[in-house]
C-alpha cells in the first residue's frame, strides 16, 4: 500500500531554518589524494547494470558478451556476500588532510540501539552500508560509536520513541508522516563501535526521497552515547543513481525521481556547489545489492 507523504515537510524546513544549515567547513569528505575521489566514487555505480563476460560461438571463436544484471528487491536477507575488506577504502596512494564536513542532525533523529541489520523488515534496494572512520593522519579509530538514521523507500522515517533516550529534536509527525506503522517501528537506525580498523558494517536499504530533499542518510560519530560529537553531517548519492533507481526499481519506480536532485541547488542541507564531497561511494555488488562506502575522517 502506498503511504501518503505529508506535503508540509517543505514548509517545515523553511521554518526550521535550514535553507544555509551546512556548517562552516572543517574539511572535506574522504582519505584521498584530492576531492575527485568522491566524485569518482559514484561513477562505480555507472558499471553496475553489466558484467562482461567471455562467450565462445559454434565456430570457437571468442567474443565478449554483456549480460545486465538486475538490482535485488526485497529485505536485507538478499544480502549473500560478505562485507568487502578494507582495501575497499584505499582510494588513494596518498593520505592528504581532508576532514570530515558538518552538516546538520536534523529533525528526525532518535536516540538507537546497536544492531547491524538496521531494516527492521522493511524492503527495497537492500544496501551494505560500510564506514570507516580515521584520523587526521589516516589512522583508523577503534571504540568510537557510528550512529546511522535514514527514511524508508516512501520518505517516511520511523518513529517509535519508547525505546530512545533522546527524543528531544525528533519532531514526530513530520518525520513519520503520521504512518501508524512508522510511529511504531524503529527501522533503518543503528549504532556500532567501530572495530580496530575503525570499521562498522550496517545492513539497510537504499532510502526514499521526501519533498524539499535529496536523498540522504544521516550519521554522527562520538566516544560513547550521549557524548560529545566529533561529527554529526549526512550523505547524499549522485543525481544520475538516485533517477536510475527511482525510474528503474519496481519498488522505487511507483513514486519517480526525487523532486529535489543535488543539482537543483535547492536542498536544504547540502550546499549548491562542491556537493560532490558529501557523496557516498556506490557500487553493485554480484548479488544485486547495492554497496555504499566512505571514510569518515575526524580530528582527534
């Protein structure tokens, strides 16, 4: 059943402020040798409609064939593959000082409990969801907590606040849109510790877009809960990736393409030009899902 989406939502931002919520900057997104690698990192996403493969015809001579793949649809549980190890974030033989950039907690934050698979039986694109978060020296950061939040496919965030320790900035219907499902549910929230190699690993799905906003998925990292922050910002996809899925998904396709793309200028968090450093890296994995990646780079 298709949920309806609460057109206040713009207004609502407006009144909040957040036209020019985007901090002052300490740094940009990644571990790179420059900011191209954030760019770079969407462009994965291009490759993952076909595999190329070698096929041999009755004359045994060899060509190359192109065989599309097709993005999964369902739960989490179509997530077969384990997690990529962490030359996954090597991007770069260079480690420059390029820290992390704030941006805003939002409205729509609730305070979580540590899970991996942050689905909570919600379908859609189904999503690895892979962070590491570092130094100013490129060292990875054992111990420090990595808090993820994000809508469902329809733009609607969950609401059940029964289980949080923080509800002091959640703004409830707004956030929830008045879903009775949504207001009892607490999917696509999770907080983990990252490892020694500062790594965390979420379980999701590729999030929907509501009105006056790209997409996006919200994270903050800190030392321990209710903590000060070392970050608090959010990430967005390239425009080109967010249409292909919201055009070209049977789960996403019913609503089409996102009212506010980066290029428009006009979302309310993510600033009009160099948006390309807060995009996630996005590549296809061989199942079908989708797999997000980034360095989160704080000052320590």
């Amino acid at each position: 059943m298709k949920r309806k989406i609460d057109t206040t939502r713009r207004k609502l931002l407006a009144k909040m402020g957040m036209a020019a919520v985007y901090m002052p900057l300490i740094g940009l997104l990644g571990c790179n040798e420059d900011s191209q690698s954030s760019s770079e990192s969407t462009t994965d996403s291009q490759a993952s409609d076909d595999e190329t493969s070698n096929v041999t015809d009755a004359d045994g001579d060899t060509t190359d064939s192109t065989t599309t793949i097709e993005w999964a649809a369902g739960g989490t549980d179509l997530i077969t593959l384990d997690y990529p190890d962490d030359s996954l974030f090597e991007t770069a033989g260079i480690c420059s000082l390029l820290l992390t950039e704030r941006t805003t907690e939002g409205p729509c934050y609730l305070g979580v409990n540590a899970q991996e698979d942050i689905a909570d039986g919600e379908t859609g694109l189904p999503m690895m969801l892979c962070l590491q978060v570092i130094d100013q020296n490129c060292n990875p950061l054992e111990g420090y907590l990595v808090e993820v939040w994000h809508c469902n496919r329809e733009g609607i965030y969950s609401g059940d606040e029964s289980q949080s320790d923080d509800t002091s900035t959640f703004a409830g219907s707004f956030c929830t849109a008045n879903d009775q499902e949504a207001e009892n549910s607490t999917w696509f929230r999770g907080e983990l510790t990252t490892d020694s190699n500062g790594r965390v690993n979420f379980k999701s799905c590729f999030p929907g877009w509501y009105g006056g906003r790209t997409i996006h998925i919200h994270f903050r990292v800190r030392l321990e809960y209710g903590g000060a922050d070392y970050i608090v910002s959010q990430f967005c996809f390239d425009d080109d990736f967010c249409a292909e899925i919201c055009t070209g998904h049977r789960l996403y396709s019913d609503r089409g393409v996102q009212d506010t793309p980066l290029s428009s200028g006009s979302d309310t968090v993510f600033p009009s030009v160099d948006y390309e450093n807060y995009l996630l890296n996005t590549a296809q994995n061989e199942d079908g899902t989708l797999l997000g990646y980034k360095r989160i780079m704080i000052e320590v």
